[in-house]
C-alpha cells in the first residue's frame, strides 16, 4: 500500500490495520523482511492516525456563555498528552 492509498483511510480503517500490524510484528512469526516492511507500513499509518486526530482536535470548539448571555465559541483546552 502506497503513500497515496494510506492518505484515502478514514482514522478507523488507520487505526485497525496499525493494531493488526504489531499483533503480527508480536506474534513474533514473521520473516525479518516482512517485519521491516510492516514496521515502515506501521509508523506511516501511525503519522496518519496523529494527523487526523490533530485536524479533529482543531475542529472541535467549545461554547461558552458571556455574562451577558451572549454565544460565541472558543478552541477547546485540550491537556497535551
């Protein structure tokens, strides 16, 4: 799977293929080969799971009331990890 192909995978599709990866790469049955190409296929879908929950992260705001009553939002305090 290519650059191009990885970029059309929704977060969950992502996420699914990386979890399937290092259960293979744990399972400890797979040729040095095989693992080196996974793990380069693991890290590139790693970057692409990071880069859409930042792009969601930026997405989401929060609402906040003035004493006024007036609405108007904010970006959403989220902790670092």
């Amino acid at each position: 799977m290519n650059t191009e192909e990885l970029s059309k995978l929704n977060f969950e599709e992502a996420l699914q293929m990386l979890e399937n990866i290092v259960r293979e790469l744990e399972g400890g049955r797979i040729k040095l080969d095989d693992a080196v190409a996974s793990y380069e296929k693991a890290i590139a879908l790693k970057q692409l799971c990071e880069n859409k929950l930042n792009a969601a992260r930026l997405k989401i705001e929060k609402i906040e009331v003035s004493p006024e009553g007036k609405l108007s939002t904010a970006p959403l305090d989220v902790p670092e990890m």
